[in-house]
C-alpha cells in the first residue's frame, strides 16, 4: 500500500504502555513505506523510548482543525476520543479516511466475536460515519500480534553476554538471569526470597517496581546468590533486547507482554489491576491460552506463579523448572509466529474495507 497517510491517535494514561503500543505500530509502519504521523498528549516518553529515527512524525494532540488534506486511515487507539474538530472535518469530508478503533489486546472469547466489526456513528460530531474494531490477539480470527519483520532474525542472532557486558555487567557462568518489571507488587519479598536461592542476575529496568525491589533489596541481607543491576530507561530496541538477554521475564501491561512472548523465554505477567475485578477473567484467559494442550498437573507450576504475582493466591509456589517452561513459550512463540502479524493484517483490513 505505497503512499498511504496514517493518522495514530494516543491519549497517555499511565505506565508509558498506549504511547509504547502506538510507537511500535507507527515505526512498524513507517518501515513498510507508509506514511506516518502520531498525534499524542504527552510525548515526554518519546525522548528515551524512541531511539533512532524512525520516519515517523510526531505531533501535539490537535486543538484545532486538522491541515487538510485529511489522511487515508485513521487509528483511533485503545478508544481514545478523537478531537470534536477533527471528527467533524472527518464527517464532512467528500472521502472520509477509514477509521480504526485499535482495542486492547485479550485473549478472552469475546475478541474473535467483535474483531473487524463496524460501529455505525449516531447523533454527534461524527454522525454517519463508521469506524471498525480491530482487536489484537492470539488466534487467526483476531488481529495478531505487533511484530516487526526480521524480528525473529534478529533474535535467533542475538548475543545476550556481549549486550549485557555494555548494558548491566558481565553475567557470571552459574548465573541465571532475571528481569523484573512491573507495578508495584507486595509479592516482590517473596519473589527475591525464591530467586535467591540459586545464584541469581537480577536486572531492574526503570519504572515503578525498581524502586520497590530496591528498597526491599536494602532491606535485607544480600545473600551472595542474588546480585541486582538498576537500569535507566531504555529505548524499545533496547528494551527488547534486555528481554532476550533473560532466563526468566516479569513483565507488566501490554506492549512488554508481546515482547516477552517473542523473547522466547519463561515469562509472568502482571495484569494491569482494576477495580472491579474484570482483570481476573482475562488473566486466567491468557494462562489458558498459553497452556492449552499442557495437562493440568504439568501447568500447574506456571499457573500458580501467574495467580500468585497478581494477588490472586497468596501461597509463595516453587519457581517451575525453566527449561521445560521455555519449550512450552517456545512452542507457542512458533504457532504465534505463523499467523500474520497485525500490521500486515491491519494494512489488509483497511484495503478491504474501503
């Protein structure tokens, strides 16, 4: 699709993950020869997120009507209310762009019933025009998953030693290595606990969690076993490869859940929590995805870990044994890799339908 203008629009509500979600997707684009600018409130994560140049242009969320021409697609993320004055330039317009509700990522059942749907717009700025939904996810009937080509490449070539030598330290031959990122986590004592009983590289990369392990890890007696490195904020490249250098990933949100599962290695993820309690259904949707095809007595280890880390059971389990936890990922990675990736996919979507 040469030559086609996309609009991305991202309102930042916390934790970095909507602006790093609709960074990749713009810079994923903009790889493929697409025209790219993304509109965002708080561009203030760019300045370490974005590394190099990418081709993309940022701009300020809009206060006034957009520059005309309008572009040909519109991505509306994570349902984030378009400006009034831009939806009714849209409305008016001869040719309106193709709007896209880019939703968030589930692997609930509800995902594969909504995905590509049309939503008509009634009384207001926009009247008339419709917008689709574009669900990530994990199966051919959604939209895939973020993933950039040459990606898998580049893994299978990577050479953790030499990346963690120039970004944490050298990695000790009896060492496994851990990334913990996250929210804050009343687990974390018990987490360091557990890792502390082998001999153990804990990598702490910037955000809210850094500084809770570290107050914890003052808090108590260093055993030998566990050394921990504090890293600054990372570019997404990096990012990912601080991912790829790991025997074992915590991870939180979104974006560093897709990446984890790319990485190829063990992972836990932390749930964004919510008030009602709806975060409950879809983490226990995705370990059921994960494990499908696993017996119960077999998923039962990495189950617990997952239900554990996000405070739904309070029993401390045993860390499973990583390398049969990393063939399952590994396994899955591989039907994963197989389906096509959402840009693909969304670049699909928008030619059929015009």
């Amino acid at each position: 699709m040469p030559g086609v203008r996309w609009d991305i629009f991202c309102h930042v509500v916390d934790n970095f993950g909507d602006i790093g979600v609709c960074w990749r997707l713009a810079r994923d684009l903009a790889s493929r020869g697409q025209g790219v600018r993304l509109l965002v409130d708080d561009r203030r994560a760019l300045a370490w997120m974005a590394g190099a140049a990418s081709g993309v242009e940022v701009q300020d969320w809009p206060s006034t009507a957009p520059a005309l021409p309008l572009p040909d697609v519109v991505v509306e993320a994570f349902g984030c209310q378009l400006p009034e004055l831009y939806l009714r330039t849209m409305a008016s317009a001869a040719t309106p762009p193709r709007w896209i509700n880019l939703e968030y990522l589930s692997a609930q059942a509800y995902v594969e019933r909504s995905h590509g749907l049309p939503s008509p717009q009634g009384p207001g700025p926009a009247r008339g025009r419709v917008k689709h939904f574009f669900y990530p996810g994990f199966t051919t009937a959604t939209g895939g998953l973020l993933r950039e080509p040459g990606l898998l490449e580049a893994r299978a070539r990577f050479d953790r030693d030499s990346w963690l030598s120039r970004h944490a330290t050298s990695r000790r031959a009896d060492e496994r290595v851990v990334v913990l990122f996250g929210y804050p986590n009343p687990a974390v004592s018990a987490l360091l606990d557990t890792l502390a009983q082998a001999p153990t590289l804990l990598l702490l990369p910037r955000g809210a969690l850094q500084d809770q392990a570290l107050a914890a890890l003052r808090d108590r007696a260093a055993p030998d076993a566990l050394r921990h490195v504090a890293l600054p904020y990372l570019s997404q490249i990096d990012f990912d490869h601080l991912l790829w250098s790991s025997d074992l990933n915590f991870v939180r949100g979104e974006d560093s859940l897709v990446r984890a599962l790319w990485a190829g290695a063990p992972f836990v993820w932390q749930i964004y929590p919510q008030a009602d309690g709806v975060h409950r259904d879809k983490l226990r949707a995705f370990v059921d995805r994960l494990l499908e095809g696993v017996s119960a007595a077999d998923g039962a280890p990495v189950r617990a870990w997952f239900e554990h880390w996000n405070g739904l059971d309070s029993a401390v389990p045993a860390l499973p044994d990583l390398a049969c936890w990393r063939r399952r990922v590994l396994a899955w990675r591989a039907r994963l890799a197989a389906q096509d990736d959402l840009t693909t996919q969304l670049l699909g979507f928008v030619t059929t339908t015009r």
